[in-house]
C-alpha cells in the first residue's frame, strides 16, 4: 500500500497545511489585485507568496540562503517540513526526491536577472539543488507535463516505491510567477480581471497562484488499518485535441476516470476535487468527463479560487486539501461559485458538507490535450460502541 507518511504547504493562505485547509473551509481566499506586476502593463488579480514571510522563514530553518531563488527556497522549505512531520531522514538512500513544475526559474531567461550559476534555469538543476540541500545520495527524478505535473509526479512515486527500491518518496510542487508565465497566459486571453469562479455561470477566466506543496509517501507492507490515507491508483490520459484547448468530449479526462473506477463503485466517492481553473472550455469538458463517466451526482469542487491555478503545484497542493478533507469527512465549498451554468449540470459544492464516504478523487488536465486523475481512499477510524 501507498500510504500517506506527511505534507506541507507553503502559500498565500499560510506556510503550513493546517492554516491553508482552514483558510479553504471558511471560504478565504488568497487571490488579490497585484498592480503593478513585474513591468506588466495589466494588473494581475493572482495568489502570491509573502516573499518577505519566505525569506525569513526560511532564513530561520537554514543558516545560510546560498544564492537560492525564492522557488527554490519555497521547495527546500516546504520538503523539510513535511519531512520533519514524517519523520523522515532526507539523507537515507531509501528515500527519493521527485520534483514538479512547469516553469521553474524560467525569470532567469530574462538577461536582466542576476544570478550567479545560470544552470539554475534547468529543472534537473534546480531538482539536484533540493536533494543536496538535505544530503540526499540518489538522482532526484524532474517531471514537467504542463498542468498535470503535481499528478503525473505522485503517480511516479506510486511506482518508484512498488519497486521496492525505496521506503519513502518526497513528492514537492513548486511555482512562482514571473513575467513569462504571465505573459503567456495574458496573450490567450485566459486571464480573469477579477477573482475566478469555477463552473459558475459567470466565470470569465482563471487567475494564476504560486506555491510550494510536499508530500512525503511511504510503501506499507502491512493490511489497511484505520487511519490510513492511501494513494490507490493514477492515470495519465492523453487525447491530443489542441495545444491549449480541452477535447469538448473530455474523451482523454473520461478515459482516466474510467481506469480509476475498476472495481470501485461511483456511490463510495465523496467528492471530486476537479482541475476547475474557471475558463469556459475546461470546466465544460470536465463537466462532460465527469457526466459521461456516471459520476454527475457526486459533489465537485475545486480550489482555484483559493490558490489561484499553480500550475506545478496544483496537482500537490490540491491533492493534501482533498486528503486532509477525506480524512476529516469534510465536503469543502468551491470558492466564487454561485450559480451553475451549461447544458450539464454537476453538483458543485457550494457550501461546506459532511461525508461519511472512502474514497475521492483529484482530477488535472492541461495544454496539449494531457488529462490525469488520481484515486485515494481514506480508511475510517473506528469508534467503540457504547451503550445508550
């Protein structure tokens, strides 16, 4: 079993897990109106790290910043706290770092950065950086697969610790915003000028977030036990409709919802917690997957409203929410959501609920037509009888 050993998150909405899951509960959100943003023109409404927080957390856990970037001290910071809570030892050979983002230092391509090594604008290097910070022997593992990387890395771990090769593997997601990101997604019109709002009726965009998120996995030779919370399958589908439009079928998203649901029953999920970055073709190809795979009852949400879209990060930060909820039989609310629009109707949570169910379900898609969804389940405590 692929169990879950510990987590952190580093964002707008706090430096640990417990404060961010707190924030999303009460419906808080971390997408503010930046103006200016880095020489941009427009201002960006987006969830931003506290630099001067970052700086000084991190000056606080480590003696010296060694010519860092912010992303990679955000990393290094949100690994050794989620080591800390796992009590794991980073420089044991039996341990693996496996490292997500889409963009990394990218800012560095920009001549106008100084940074002493230039070699910190590849994703190995800054990957290798991590795992020598805490005197890990082994290869870190890089993966970049646009918007599904935080999926596609734990799916990666699965694997890595059914192996046998390791005991435990450190899953970290890490973005920060720079002029490029921005720019990029500013030129396909996909920005919202105001704070998103996933599957509502009225959304007219995403906003961008940044993030550091970690999850420490361990392989359990042992049966389930109460308290468990255990990664029990991932899939990557790809459908190739467009480079940056979803499939309007959802055929690659509905193709990894169906390989998750062997041999479970779509009655026993909670929830989705669905990619919902609030532009209109996503949250309608997803509501598409989702209806075709029989699962148009089961309660969805998503957190973009909360994080903002961290690319990288998502598929991490968003997947300890959705556990820490399983885990707590919590339904959280889809922040900026009101009122349901299109042909397809889901059940969007628009308000906190109760769940007494095993399992849920995180969902990512992302340019280039790839789609990815991970399956976890929660093993419920169980509590003695009294008599009345």
């Amino acid at each position: 079993m692929i169990a879950w050993a510990g987590d952190n998150i580093i964002s707008s909405l706090g430096f640990t897990t417990e404060a961010c899951y707190r924030s999303v509960e009460a419906g808080r959100s971390g997408v503010r109106l930046h103006s200016p943003f880095m020489g941009l023109a427009e201002p960006l409404m987006a969830s931003l790290i506290d630099r001067e927080q970052l700086n000084d957390s991190f000056a606080a856990a480590y003696s010296s910043s060694d010519g860092y970037t912010a992303l990679e001290k955000a990393a290094i910071l949100s690994v050794g706290r989620a080591a800390a809570q796992a009590q794991v030892d980073l420089s044991d050979p039996g341990v693996l770092l496996v490292f997500s983002s889409t963009k990394g230092n990218v800012h560095l391509l920009d001549e106008n950065e100084s940074q002493p090594h230039r070699e910190h604008i590849y994703l190995w290097h800054t990957a290798r950086l991590i795992a020598e910070r805490f005197k890990n022997p082994n290869e870190p593992v890089a993966i970049s697969n646009a918007c599904i990387s935080g999926g596609c890395a734990q799916i990666v771990a699965m694997r890595e610790l059914e192996s046998g090769l390791y005991h435990h593997v450190v899953v970290v997601g890490v973005e920060m915003l720079s002029k490029f990101i921005v720019s990029g997604f500013q030129s396909l019109k996909a920005l919202s000028p105001e704070p998103c709002r996933p599957f509502d009726a009225a959304r007219a965009g995403l906003n961008l977030g940044e993030a550091a998120a970690t999850i420490v996995y361990q392989r359990v030779d042992r049966e389930e036990k109460s308290g468990d919370v255990a990664l029990l399958r991932g899939a990557v589908r790809n459908d190739a409709n467009h480079i940056s439009g979803p499939s309007r079928t959802g055929e690659g998203s509905l193709l990894a919802l169906q390989a998750l649901l062997r041999e479970v029953a779509r009655s026993d999920v909670a929830f989705i917690n669905a990619h919902g970055t609030a532009t209109a073709y996503n949250d309608d190809m997803e509501a598409t997957a989702i209806t075709r795979a029989g699962l148009h009852a089961t309660a969805v949400n998503s957190l973009k409203g909360n994080f903002g879209h961290t690319l990288g990060a998502a598929g991490v930060l968003e997947s300890i929410i959705s556990a820490h909820a399983l885990k707590r039989g919590a339904l959280l609310p889809t922040c900026g959501f009101k009122a349901g629009g299109g042909e397809l109707r889901l059940n969007v949570l628009d308000k906190a609920g109760r769940t007494e169910k095993p399992y849920c379900i995180k969902m990512l898609s992302g340019f280039g037509g790839c789609n990815a969804a991970l399956l976890f389940k929660y093993v419920k405590e169980e509590r003695p009888c009294r008599n009345p």
